[in-house]
C-alpha cells in the first residue's frame, strides 16, 4: 500500500486507531453524548430541561455499572500480566454470599453474637478481602505452580465457586441491615453516587500502582514479555501466584 502524501487527509477511523483506545473511547463518549441530547431534547419537546435530565442519565450509567467496573479492575492485573480469568463473577457472588451470611439481620453470625452496626460492617468487608485473597491464590497457585493453563482453571473454579455458592445458599434469604445498604445507597445531593466514587477511587489506586509501584511495573514486564521479565529477576512465579 502506498503511503499517504504529505498533507493529505486520513480517514477517520485511521485517525482514531493511531489515536489509542483513550481516543477512540473519547470518541464514542462524544456520540453517545450527541445521541442522548437529541432523545431528551426531542421527548421533553425543548432542550430546558435537557441537562438536569442528561446528568441523571449518565450517573445512572455510571452507578449500573460500576459493579463491572470494580470487577474490570481487577482484571486489570490479570489481563495486563497475561493471563485470564473466568471465575471473577462466580468469586464474587461467593464472596457477597459470605457477606450476606455474616450480616443477615436474622440469621446471621454477627447478629448470633450480638454485633451491629459499623464494628460488624468493617469486619464484614475484611472478611470479604480475605476470601477473595484465599480464592485467588487457589488460582494462582495451579496456574503458576500448577503449570495448568489459567483459562482451564478459572473455567474449572468458575464452576467450583458458583455451584458450591448455589448449594449453601439454596434456602438462604438475607435480611440486609438498612445501616449496610447506605455504605452504597446514601443520597448526596439528591443522588446515589457513592458507588461511582468508590470506583473512581479504584481507578486512581490503580493507575498509581501500574504508574508509580514496583509491583505494577513487574506485572506490565510479565505481561509484555515473560521471559525478559525472568532474566532480569523477577519472581514470575510468585507474581502470577499472586
């Protein structure tokens, strides 16, 4: 293919691939932005009340998916390492259903023992943490020490993880503490946006650690080219495990 004179246009989708996935996100951002503008303007029958109406839309984009989001996160590491994991939705549903176990108003083991309230959220979330921890380092360890493909595994604990959720919690059904349901639902503003702020948080932790941590800068040299990583001394192993 000959090359483009000098001065001559690109087509835009060219422009955009050379631009980087931040441009091309930029991009289809824009035209949903120009699509919903119209909708709402064209329904309301003038475009006054378009932007208080535009803002609710986009928080609740925002907010219906930032559960994907925290979730995308993660995979973040996984991905950028690369490797894969499937099991990341029956793991949380595991570790929402220990949650649940230990909150229930009723039946739960915090409530058995008489604690409530912030003391028995906090532990609740630690909780939480140290299981997700104790089930990803089950996929870790096969596939780093293992030497089993991480796809094979996570489609095998996928499987694992949901259906031993399913059978423990087969006549389960929790009472959520009101006091729990505004760690995510407490208005501000007239809005429900403290799950968007968690992920915004997220986002920043984790650009600091791929930008400004040792350990996110050993996973971009695993995932960029492992056996470069290896001679220049990095744990692969213990990193993967992780």
């Amino acid at each position: 293919m000959n090359e483009m004179k000098k001065g001559e246009k690109r087509p835009l989708l060219r422009r955009l691939k050379e631009g980087g996935g931040l441009t091309a996100t930029a991009f289809a951002l824009v035209i949903m932005l120009i699509v919903q503008c119209v909708v709402i303007g064209l329904n309301e029958g003038s475009f006054l009340g378009l932007f208080p109406k535009l803002l609710t839309a986009w928080l609740n984009i925002l907010r219906n998916n930032t559960y994907t989001g925290v979730i995308a996160l993660g995979m973040c590491l996984v991905v950028v390492s690369g490797g894969i994991d499937l099991s990341v939705g029956s793991m949380t549903c595991a570790i929402g259903a220990v949650i649940m176990y230990l909150l229930d108003g009723q039946t739960g083991l915090f409530a058995a023992i008489g604690l409530r309230g912030v003391p028995a959220y906090l532990l609740a979330v630690v909780a939480a943490l140290v299981v997700g921890l104790v089930l990803g380092e089950i996929n870790g360890a096969l596939v780093a020490y293992g030497r089993i493909p991480p796809f094979i595994v996570t489609l095998g604990t996928m499987k694992i993880f949901r259906s031993v959720t399913q059978e423990l919690t087969r006549q389960f059904n929790p009472v959520v503490p009101d006091g729990c349901k505004k760690i995510a639902s407490l208005r501000i503003g007239g809005q429900v946006i403290l799950p968007i702020l968690y992920w915004l948080l997220l986002v920043i932790i984790m650009h600091v650690v791929f930008t400004r941590v040792p350990f996110g800068k050993r996973v971009v040299a695993v995932g960029t080219n492992e056996r470069a990583a290896r001679f220049s001394g990095i744990d692969v192993k213990a990193l993967k495990r992780r």
